[in-house]
C-alpha cells in the first residue's frame, strides 16, 4: 500500500502544478486590471474633469450659489457612486473566497471558488485552492500511511488472537472434556456448562480475529468477501440481503481493502445505532468501466441531525485514500445509504485512452 499511496502522491502533485499553470495561463491570456488601478483610474479621471471644468467656464462664487452647488454635489455623488461600484466588483470575489474558506472540509472534497475579480483577489483566490489541493493530497498521504499502520497492527492482533489466545482456549477446552469424562455426575453438568462458556468466548476470539484481518478477502476476493460479511451479519440478528455480481471490474488490493472495510463499518453502524430490521448490501460496476458503486442501505432511524462520529470520519477517510467518493444520504422509504463510488484503476484508464488513440 505504501507504493501506491507514494504514487498517488506524485499524480496529485502533478495534478496541482498543471492547476497552477491552468490558471497562470488564463490569467495571463486575458488581461484583467488590478483593484488599485481602477481606483485610481476612476479618481485620477474625477480629478482631471473638475480640474477642466474649473480651469474652464465653470467659476465657484463667494458665497457659492445655488446652481454651483448642485453641479458640485451632482460630480461628488458621481465620484462617490463610481468608487463604491468599483469596490463591490473588487471585493465581491473575496466575499465569495470568505464562504468558501468557513464551509471547506479537508474530508469532504468540494468545488472550489472561481478565480474571478481583478488581479490581487483573482491571484489570492488561485492561491487558496491550490493551497487546498496541497492540503487534500497531505490529508490523503498522512490518512493512507495511518491506515496501513492501522491494518497491518489488526493483522499483529488478529495473528496473536488466534495463535495464542486461541490455541490456549483449544487447549483448555480439550482439558475440560478430559475433566468431564472422569468428575462425578453431580459435578458434570457444572463442567459442561464451563465447557460451553470456554467454546463460545473461542467462537467470539475467532469471529474477532476475522474482522479484524478479513482472510476471505484476500483468499477468495471482494465478492466472497462482501457475501461472507452480509451472512455474518446476518446470523446477528440483522437481516441482510446482498446483490454482488461475480463479474466486478479489475480493482487495486487497496481499493477492494477500503470497499471491504466501508462495508463492514455501514453494516456496524446499522446493527448498533440505526435500529433496522433490514439491510441491502449492493456493490455493481459503473457505466463506461468507469469504477464500481457500493451501497449499503438500512430501514432504521437515519441520521438525523446528529454529529458524525469516528465510523464516519473513517470511512470518508478511506474514500480520500483512494481517491473515492462517498455520501450518507436518507433512504427511500427511510433509514440511510451509504454509497461509496470507487474509480477504475488510472492504469486502465491511460490503457483505454492509449488504445483509443490511432
């Protein structure tokens, strides 16, 4: 994973300069008049028409008169109007810049504000998203090296569970039967009891180590892997229904790994908080070859107005690794979708474009 968060890296870096250089070249294939200029353009013009009409025709008498008084109040509301339009044109782009900066969320890639106005606000605002860019591509860096940390210590976890903990509660079951075939009959139901508390809490420390390291995914693939945990939930108390097609399109490990783990963490969060009786879980190939779509839909209470908590924040997290989208809308009918839209690999795409090209 550390290979391709690197090579992620360098296509967003790539990505920003080309942006830079986008908007370098738009600004200066159209000429556009800084704020100052205009300005004093608009004065220096007021300056020079009052100082013609004063080195001209137009005398100012003492006291001044009536006339004279209403042409020089008529050219200071002019100035005054001419001024005040140029500021609003100015600054209108900073305004829009301001909403921009209070509503960005590193975790919820957005549109980014035009780059617009004269020269100073259009240059800050060019400035401003490529300085956002920045930001989301270190997020995404930092995020992916979190998350291989953080599977490759599941994996450590999942590994000891069911080296050690595993074998030992094997060992102590094995112990108990020993037990049960020689104690005195009053005693055996006692030991049969402690015999079914020893298999259960084995069964839990192996379901655990399964979710904590999905070995059918990287056995059996994503498919297998997606039908496993919709029957695994299942069995929980939740009824789950799942269409995936054994026919999905070519996906990085990565990309399979966060499908997976998004899948899991939608269909947590619906057993523990959302109140379902009924969950759907789809996953189907986008038009085109363009990706693959997951859906993970319930009938519970829905989100409500609550805060996002730590499940959300991972899954879009997830999503920003490999350069996926994902939103938490309401479901028809009621409850929520979660739905995860993964790209196809880049490789495939340059191959398509390569052999489109004559």
């Amino acid at each position: 994973m550390g290979v391709v968060t690197d090579i992620r890296s360098r296509s967003r870096s790539a990505k920003l300069a080309a942006g830079v250089s986008c908007e370098k070249a738009g600004r200066s294939g159209k000429r556009n008049v800084s704020l100052f200029w205009r300005i004093f353009s608009l004065n220096a013009a007021g300056l020079v028409v009052a100082t013609a009409l004063l080195l001209g025709p137009v005398t100012v008498s003492t006291p001044v008169l009536a006339g004279e008084a209403l042409v020089l109040l008529a050219g200071l509301a002019a100035l005054l109007a001419g001024n005040a339009v140029v500021l609003r044109i100015g600054l209108t782009p900073l305004h829009r810049l301001g909403r921009a900066m209070s509503t960005a969320d590193l975790l919820v890639p957005g549109t980014r504000p035009e780059v617009s106005g004269p020269a100073e606000a259009a240059q800050l605002i060019a400035t401003y998203n490529t300085m956002l860019d920045r930001l989301q591509a270190e997020r995404a860096a930092g995020a992916g090296r979190a998350l291989q940390a953080q599977e490759r210590e599941r994996h450590r976890i999942a590994r000891e569970l069911h080296d050690e903990v595993g074998q030992t509660l094997t060992a102590v079951l094995l112990q108990l039967k020993r037990v049960a075939d020689r104690v005195p009959g009053e005693l055996r139901d006692e030991v049969t009891l402690a015999q079914e508390a020893t298999r259960a809490g084995l069964d839990e420390i192996r379901r655990i180590a399964r979710r904590l390291r999905p070995g059918v995914l990287e056995e059996l693939g994503l498919a297998s892997a997606l039908r496993s945990l919709a029957a695994e939930f299942t069995h929980h108390g939740l009824t789950v229904q799942h269409h995936i097609p054994g026919d999905l399109p070519p996906l990085a490990p990565e990309a399979e790994l966060v499908l997976y783990r998004v899948a899991q963490e939608g269909l947590t969060n619906t057993a523990r908080h959302a109140d379902a009786a009924r969950a759907a879980l789809t996953l189907h190939p986008l038009p085109g070859d363009a990706g693959v779509e997951l859906l993970v839909r319930d009938d519970g209470t829905g989100l409500g107005t609550a805060a996002e908590g730590a499940g959300i924040r991972g899954m879009r997290e997830r999503a920003l690794l490999i350069g996926a989208e994902i939103h938490f809308e309401p479901a028809p009918g009621g409850g929520t979708d979660v739905r995860l839209r993964v790209p196809a690999p880049p490789g495939d795409r340059c191959a398509d474009r390569t052999g489109d090209s004559p």
